[in-house]
C-alpha cells in the first residue's frame, strides 16, 4: 500500500476495509482529537508491518472511510526507520537507547 508519510502522526492510520481483508482483530477504542479540535474514536488493531525489508508488530489505528491512510511515527520508527524530507522516502536509522537505574514498580516516590 502507499499512504503518506505523516512525522506529526503517532500511530499509522489503516482503512478498515483493507484491515479487515487481512482478518484483523480489534483491540479497544480510542479517542483522537480531531484538527478541528473534536473527539473522534476509533478502534485500533495489532498488526504486522513492512518497508523496505524491515518487518515488525505495531498498533495501528482502523481508519474509516473518510480518513487519510498516513503512516505515523510509532510505526516508522518501530521498523527502526526515519523520514528523510529530502529523498521523501524512509531509510534506515540508529535507534536511541535510554539508560536507567531498574526500580521497584510499587515505589509511589520520584526517586528509585
């Protein structure tokens, strides 16, 4: 499929008719406020994703039939890829890693 690549897009937006030729499983409804400022739900589904020759698990939102199919950043990053406005295509990236001190999950306060 091409979609348009949207940097400004958390999760990907797929149209329902062809999620559901794939046999997709909703997993829980969402809301999204809408550019006009309103809230819009729609469900999402877990899915395999591909570009390019990377391959991976995302959650894309089921985009019905007036939405824009967009691929968004969890998505493009999730295959360890970056938008590349110049080229306009995605290409290959190094992912950043997050360095911490492992702490307890019950721990109510700030600090480990």
């Amino acid at each position: 499929m091409e979609a348009r690549v949207d940097t400004g897009a958390a999760f990907s937006w797929i149209h329902r008719e062809r999620l559901e030729r794939m046999g997709f499983v909703a997993l829980r409804r969402m809301g999204f406020r809408a550019i006009d400022g309103s809230i819009i739900e729609r469900d999402t589904a877990a899915v395999w994703v591909a570009s390019n020759g990377f391959t991976g698990p995302d959650t894309v939102v089921v985009a019905e039939r007036n939405d824009m199919e967009v691929i968004g950043v969890h998505t493009i990053e999730g295959l360890g890829l970056a938008a590349d406005p110049v080229q306009k295509k995605l290409v290959p990236t190094i992912g950043l890693a997050l360095f911490g001190r492992l702490c307890n999950l019950k721990v109510v306060s700030s600090s480990c």
